[in-house]
C-alpha cells in the first residue's frame, strides 16, 4: 500500500507542471555550482602546488647567507584545497591562502578571498552547498505542504480514508513520494559531482574522499529527511493548505536566513574574541616578558646553565656558539607565548561554534552547515590544523638554523651557510586530518541532525494519526 | 471618495490583529539588528582607541628617551636608536592611519567586517602593514550579521508580501469585490485605497524604527551629512518597500487566487533575494576572474630578491636619479649602511611588483563595474549597494581610505627618506614635525550621487511593475 502510494505520489508530481520547472531551476544550479566549484577547485590547487615548489625552489636558492637570516627569509604554506570544496566551500573564502613562516614569530594568515569580491559575495555564494542547505529543503516545502491539507481541500481524504488506507501509511507513503521525487533530481546531480570529483582530484584521491563524502551525504539524506518530516507534520496539523504553506515558510526563513546571523550575533556577544589589536599588544607584552622572564633575565639564566652543563667558567671556554642558544632560547621563549595566545583564540572560537550548535537544536541548517563544511575539509578546525602545521614546520626551520649556528658559527667573523644546510630542512608536507578525526568533532551536530530526523518522523506519524478529514 | 475608501481600509485592518502582529515582529527585527550594528561599530571605536592610545604613549616615551641617548645617559644597539630615522620610520615613531565607524555606521556593517580599518604606517613597502584585518570567526563571516541592512533587504519585503499577498484575491474570494465596484469606483482606486494605508503603515513605521534605532545606537547625528545620510537612506528603504508592494499588486492583478499569489511573491522574493544575487557574483567573478594572490606573494617575494641582489648597484641608480638626496660625505666605493640600502631596495622592490598589484585593482574595479551594470537585474543588489554606502561599509568607502593611506604613505616616506639617506639624527623636537593622518570623510555629494543611481535602480522596476499591474487591473475579472 506504502508504495502504490508513493509511486501515485511521485507521478502526481513528476506530471507537475510547477515541480518540473522547480526542479529544473534546482538542478541546473547545483550542476552549474558543481561544475563552478571542480573549475574552481582544479585552478586554485594547481596554483597552490606551483607556489609550494616556487617556495621550496627559493629557500634551496638562497645562496650564501648566515642561518639567521634565512631563518629571516623564510618560507611560505600555502594551504591546500582538498576535492570536496567543490561541493562546500565552506570558511575558506574568509580565511587567508597563506602563511608566512619567518624566524620570531608565528604570523597570521593574509588574503582571504573574499576581499577579492563585491559585495554581491554576501549575499551567499553559489555552491553545491547553498542549493543543498537552502533551496532543497524549499523544494521539499513546495512538494509536501498540501499533502494532506491539499487532499482533505479536494475531499480525496474522505475517499482515501472510506478505503480502509490507514493515515500513517498515507504519511510512509508521501515521504516515500517526495523521496522518490527528490531523488529524481539528486541523484543525478550527485553522479555529477562524483565525476567531476574524480576528474579533478583522480582515482585514489577520490578513493581517500570516500568516507568524507559518504558522512556528508548522510548528514544531508538527515536533513532533508527532516524537512520531509516536518513538512508532512505541518501538512496533517494545519487547518489549510495557506497556512501549512505560511507556518512552512516562515520556518525555512528562520532556518536557512536568521538562525545563523542570529547564532554569530549571540556567539560573538556570548563569548567575545579579542580584537587583533588587542591579541598582537598582548603577544607583543609577553614576548618582552617581564622580570624573571625578561630577555636579559633570560639571557643570564641561558649563560648560567650553559656554563655549568659544559663545566666550563667563562663563555668564551663554550664549545658551541652562544649566539645560536641565545637565538634558540628566544624561539622557545616566544613558542610558549605564540600557543598561549593562539590556543586561547581558538578555544574561543570553538566555544563560539558550541553555541552555533545550541542554536542548530532549534534550526537544523546550523547543524547541517557544520558537518557540510566539516567534511568537505573546509571549516575552522581544519584550518587551525593546517595552520598549527605550518607553525611546527616553521619551529622546525629555526631549531635547524639554530643549532647549526651553535655548532659551526664560531666565535669570530661573520659567518654563512649554504646549500647544505637549507637542504637539511625536509620540504613542508601536509596531511588533512581523515574522516574519522572529523567525524569526532562532528559527532554532536550529526547527533542533532538524527534526533532532528527522528523527532519529524515521529510528528509526522503523530500528527497523521489525528488529522481531521472534513 | 479614495479619503473614504482609506479611512474604512484602515479600520478593517485595525480590527484585524495583523498591522500589530507586524509592528512586533519588523520591531523587534529592527531592534535587534540596530543593537547588533551598534554593537560592531563600538568594537571598531575601542580597536581604534587602544590604537591611538599606544602611538601617543610610544610617542611619549621616545620624548624622554631621545634626549637620554642624546646625553649619553642611556646606551642603545644601533638597531634600537630612536634618533636615527630608519629606525624611527620603520617601527618606532610610526603611526596609525585610521578609518572611524561612519555617523550611521550601525545602520550596516556591509563589508566593513572584511576589511581593515587601520593600519600603521611605515616606511617599509604597504605590503607589510595593509594586511591588518580584524581578527573574526570566519564562520560569521560566511553567515554574514543580523544588521538593519539584512532585516531591510530580506525581512523587510517578507512583512510586506504577507501585508499584501491577497489584497484583492481575498476580497474577491470573500465575495466583497463585486460588491464594493457596484459603487462607482474603479478597481485601481479600491486597489489604491487599500494598498495606502498598509504602505504607509509599514514604510512608516520601518522609518521611524530605524531613525528610532539609530540614535539609540549612538549614530553622530550632528556630524556632517549626517542628517541627509539618514534622510536617504529612509528613501531607499521606502523606495524598495514600495517596489514589493507594486509587485504584490501586480501579481494580484492577474486575477489568480490567493494561494498562487502567495507561491508566486515567495518565488519572485526567492529569486530576487537569494538566486540573482549569487548568480551574478558567480558570473562576475568567472567574467574579471582576480589573479591568484599565491602567485603575488611570489612576485613579491622574486622581485624582493632580486632587488636584495642589486642592492648596491640600485642605491647608485637611485642616487643618479635624487643627486639632492645623496649623503654629504659619501665616499664612491664606501659600503652603504643598512638603511640607505633598503630604501633604495624598497624603491625598486614596489616598481616591480607594481604591475602586478594594479592588475588586481583592474580586475576588482571590473567586476565592480559589471555588478553595477547588472545590479538592475534585482533591487536588492541595488538596495544593498546604496545601504553601504550610507552606512560607510562600502568598498567605495574602503578604497576612498586607501587611497589616503597610500598618500600618507608617501608623506611619511617623504618625511624620512631624505633623513635616512643624508644620515642625519632626529632629536625630540622633531617628533612635532611627524606627519599625521587625518581621515577625510567621502565627499556627501559623492554618495548621493551613488545612492542616485540606486533610487533610478528602485524606481524603474517599481514603475514598470505600477505600470503592469495598472493594466492587468483594467483587464481584472471581477466576477469571474
């Protein structure tokens, strides 16, 4: 019975003059935004590799030049894009491409890409996330909010009812429809994805993506499933099709439009970062240190230790350069500081993203924005974990420079190192964490999204049950 | 007959509880997105307080410290000398260059949480201090804000479409149509009767909101333009208020029932909020794509090296070219100090990579021109654009700063480069002679003009959807 109805369903809609020319207008923009993001996704990662080894090319070519200042010159990460951007870009347009891993300090990343844009930006971009996050589930209100005030209008409940179909099975079997519906429409659009994913990224990468996209299909099968619910719940509770329509509406807008502006308003005011300004003053400060922890201090208590470990009385006995220590002592130094400093910002900001998922409690799109951006590799997280990365790479260079100067600088002239050394410092390799190491962070948001399912199946049976057939 | 017409519209609508359903929710909208605008532009105010406040006490500091390595009495490296003007330009007597929060800065914060709004200024290239953003979670920046501008642009024409969407459908499925056009009236008139005091109900009362929330969020009225700012910006949300209620007659008027009404406003609103908008800034960026920003590290970094290279080689190009500038008691073949070295350095470091930058001012100036070309297309994109600039988040606003910091920049180098190649050492007094920046806002008359341009932008479709929905009134089947 469930599925003589879901194909009368699916047919009804499939016939739709209204569902076709919907459901072209959504497949067409998420295959022009799938495509739009593999083009996008295929050009900036070609250009991040070309400058990784552009990079790598300059620290090996530096000529001859004391270790320090190289260690000056540095060298660039650039971060890389992983394939499933091209379906959620996530955070990347607001974070910046690049980082600059000098001696002293562990800088900021610079150029987001959407300063490189208008203002139209704002107004959201066009990606496989957008049509899925926020014009499906429209879609999916367009198809189901008459379902059964529509029927009860045109008196064909009474019928349905005078044949013994039992009301729930109506309600299996109207999801079961628009499922059907739907997938008409996505899986296609999926297929897409999956060969322009592996064109781009090919065979093996996309095997490595595997997992990531299966967690983030689910999560949005999870979503939509919801919307699904909740629109056949609305549909059986509502005493007309306008106000099913209305209710409907009106909680797609608080969804997918205020829900989140209202989360990064309550986030910020709730747990406020500090402003750039005031997280360089207080690096500055704690840099400089204070008393015991002053750079002469320091520098003392470096001079002490060093002369006893080697058992000598005065510097100039030192087998190794002081220089080097010195400089080594002062990176340490500023490491402790730069992971206070930053561990602090990232805490906030991952107490900020608890309250974005105190919201998604009350609007799904929250939580489904998360483990979209999650599993693509494009969220905060990630980035935080390219960039601490990038800052062990960073330490990495300097201990190198460091000791060689303790070793081989002496105590007289000027002294350089060339191509030797810079070679000692393996090339910048990166790794993007895997699934699972996502999947933990995301487990919560996920949970929501399930328990948002479950509650919109049980409302839709619940409210099947008692709908008023006159 | 159209006063009388009025007058029982409005307490039919008085009667029904919607106009004060609606006054809660655009209010509690309008609050809300006030208090979070003024929330925004008190943090820039604090970031820019604590600024100003350490250059005036480094500053300080340096006035005691001067005369004491002066007199011997305290010893410095030569790195940390702050009478030598190297050191003095590059780090330790520079100073902030500023952007404050515009007089109704709350009103939207636009683009103005992408884009930095100081910088301190050196004589090191601008590559090392333009990069100052503000420290943000990106996600907020994807979400964007709940601001005035966001409850106007989206909110705002929602209330209006649910005021709107049955005007005359339901009264001619309540049968009063027919009814009421037995008097000598005619549709346009019964249309206009009703259409009036919603329009004025809702326009007015998002006015008063607004002006109402942007003194409580501590707008500088006083400052120039303010008013006018303000008094525009009251015409632009009346302008597109007044284009939905035209559409929402117009699609009235094609005489379908109030439920197709209903999908179809929803639909236009969807197109025209949310699908056109994203559309072109896809189509913009694919059309001026802006060159890669890794590949202007490098050229940074390249043309860096190379200039590092020729170093002494430029210095006497640069000193073939500024003979004045040459230092007094310069031997030929004398080793050249650092900081001789580096302005030359400098100079021929930003000549190269100059074409590079320009060729992403070029591609950001294009892809604004297409936007403004076919910001049409939507009255948001047109409501938006003028929404920024009232509130100075604009990119307008942002280049118009940039442009004055760039001058600035040249002013502070013009000020030390001579100092730095002549060797010369500054005392205390000098630090009265710093340049200072002053920010001057963009000009009124600039920005109404933009905002002009929006008002033909609302105006345009607003008339043609009038237009259409006066015919397709004439057409109306009343009975039928």
């Amino acid at each position: 019975m469930i599925l003589r109805i879901a194909r009368k369903e699916m047919t009804e809609m499939v016939r739709d003059g209204r569902f076709r020319a919907a459901g072209a207008i959504v497949f067409t923009l998420l295959a022009g935004a799938l495509l739009l993001g593999w083009q996008h996704y295929r050009e900036v990662s070609a250009q991040h590799a070309a400058a990784q080894k552009a990079t790598r090319d300059q620290w090996l070519r530096q000529g001859k030049k004391n270790p320090h200042s190289a260690a000056h010159y540095g060298v660039y990460a650039f971060k890389p894009k992983v394939p499933l951007t091209m379906v959620d870009r996530g955070t990347d347009p607001y974070t910046g491409v690049a980082v600059w891993l000098e001696a002293h300090k562990q800088n900021e990343f610079k150029y987001r890409p959407a300063q490189d844009a208008t203002a139209v930006q704002r107004f959201g971009e066009l990606t496989g996330a957008t049509v899925l996050q926020l014009l499906v589930p429209l879609l999916i209100v367009l198809l189901t909010f008459n379902a059964f005030s529509g029927e009860r209008e045109l008196g064909t409940l009474r019928q349905l009812r005078s044949l013994g179909v039992s009301q729930t099975d109506l309600a299996r079997g109207k999801a079961l429809g628009v499922a059907g519906a739907l997938g008409l429409l996505l899986v296609p659009a999926a297929l897409i994805g999956v060969v322009a994913l592996t064109a781009a990224s090919g065979q093996t990468d996309m095997i490595a993506s595997a997992p990531r996209m299966a967690w983030m299909t689910l999560s949005y099968l999870l979503y939509f499933a919801a919307f699904v619910g909740i629109s056949l719940a609305v549909s059986a509770s509502a005493p007309s099709s306008r106000s099913a329509l209305i209710v409907l509406l009106g909680f797609w807008m608080f969804n997918g439009l205020i829900a989140p502006r209202a989360a990064s308003d309550i986030a910020k005011a709730v747990r406020p970062a500090p402003s750039a300004f005031q997280f360089a003053q207080g690096i500055g400060k704690a840099l400089q240190g204070d008393g015991h922890n002053s750079a002469s201090a320091r520098g003392k208590r470096l001079e002490a230790e060093l002369l006893k470990k080697y058992n000598v009385d005065k510097v100039e006995a030192l087998p190794i350069t002081l220089t080097g220590a010195r400089l080594q002592d002062g990176e340490e130094h500023g490491n402790q500081v730069f992971d206070a400093a930053y561990s602090d910002l990232w805490k906030t900001f991952g107490e900020q993203e608890g309250v974005h998922r105190a919201v998604s409690v009350f609007a799904p799109a929250l939580a489904v924005r998360s483990t979209s951006m999650a599993f693509a590799g494009a969220d905060f997280p990630q980035h935080a974990h390219f960039a601490q990365a990038a800052e062990e790479y960073r330490r990495m260079i300097q201990r190198v420079m460091n000791e060689d100067i303790m070793k081989n600088a002496g105590s007289t002239g000027v002294y350089m190192a060339g191509g030797d050394l810079w070679r000692k410092v393996p090339p910048f390799s990166y790794t993007a964490p895997d699934a699972g190491w996502v999947l933990a962070r995301q487990s919560p948001s996920l949970a929501i999204l399930a328990l948002w399912c479950a509650a919109a199946g049980v409302a839709a049976m619940w409210a099947s049950r008692r709908v008023q057939v006159y | 007959m159209l006063g009388t017409l009025m007058k029982y519209e409005w307490r039919n609508l008085s009667a029904d509880r919607a106009p004060l359903a609606v006054a809660l929710v655009l209010g509690a909208a309008i609050a809300y997105g006030a208090f979070n605008g003024s929330g925004w532009v008190r943090f820039q105010r604090g970031a820019i307080s604590e600024a100003l406040s350490e250059e005036r006490e480094r500053l300080h500091g340096l006035r005691t410290e001067i005369p004491a390595v002066e007199s011997g009495s305290k010893t410095v490296s030569a790195f940390a000398d702050p009478r030598l003007p190297q050191s003095l330009g590059r780090s330790m007597g520079t100073r902030y260059a500023v952007m404050p929060p515009a007089a109704l800065g709350s009103l939207a914060i636009g683009q103005s949480d992408l884009y930095p709004y100081y910088f301190r200024v050196s004589t090191s290239s601008k590559e090392t201090f333009i990069n100052n953003d503000e420290i943000e979670n990106p996600v907020h920046l994807l979400a964007g804000r709940f601001d005035l501008a966001f409850v106007f642009l989206y909110l705002y024409p929602l209330v209006i479409l649910a005021f709107s969407y049955n005007i005359v459908s339901a009264e001619k499925e309540s049968g009063t149509l027919a009814l009421t056009l037995s008097q000598p009236v005619s549709l346009s008139r019964v249309v206009l009767a009703k259409i009036l005091p919603r329009a004025l109900f809702v326009l007015a009362l998002s006015v008063l909101l607004s002006v109402v929330g942007v003194i409580i969020g501590g707008a500088d009225l006083a400052a120039e333009g303010a008013l006018w700012r303000l008094l525009l910006w009251a015409g632009v949300t009346a302008a597109y208020g007044a284009f939905w209620f035209a559409l929402a007659i117009a699609v009235n008027a094609l005489g379908r029932g109030s439920a197709t009404n209903a999908m179809m406003l929803a639909d236009a609103w969807l197109l025209l909020v949310i699908v056109i908008p994203s559309v072109l800034n896809v189509a913009v960026k694919a059309a001026y794509p802006v060159p890669s920003r890794v590949e202007l590290i490098q050229a940074i970094r390249v043309a860096g090296d190379e200039s590092t290279r020729q170093g002494s080689q430029l210095l006497a190009r640069y000193l073939e070219d500024h003979p004045e500038l040459a230092p007094p008691s310069s031997k030929p073949g004398g080793p050249p100090d650092f900081g001789t070295l580096q302005v030359a350095v400098n100079e021929a470091t930003e000549r190269k990579v100059q074409p590079v930058l320009a060729a992403f001012d070029a591609q950001l100036a294009n892809q604004q021109r297409m936007v403004d070309r076919f910001r049409y297309l939507s009255p948001a994109i047109v409501a938006q654009a003028a929404f920024n600039d009232l509130a100075g988040s604009s990119a307008h606003r942002y280049q118009h700063f940039l442009t004055q910091v760039g001058a600035f920049h040249g002013q502070w180098r013009e000020f030390f480069v001579p100092r730095i190649l002549k060797k010369e050492k500054l005392s205390a007094a000098d630090l009265d002679k710093l340049p200072a920046f002053t920010f001057r806002e963009e000009a009124t008359a600039a920005v109404t003009g933009r905002v002009a341009v929006a008002f033909a932008g609302l105006l345009i479709p607003l008339l043609l959807a009038g237009a259409s929905a006066l015919t397709a009134l004439r057409r109306y089947p009343v009975a039928g």
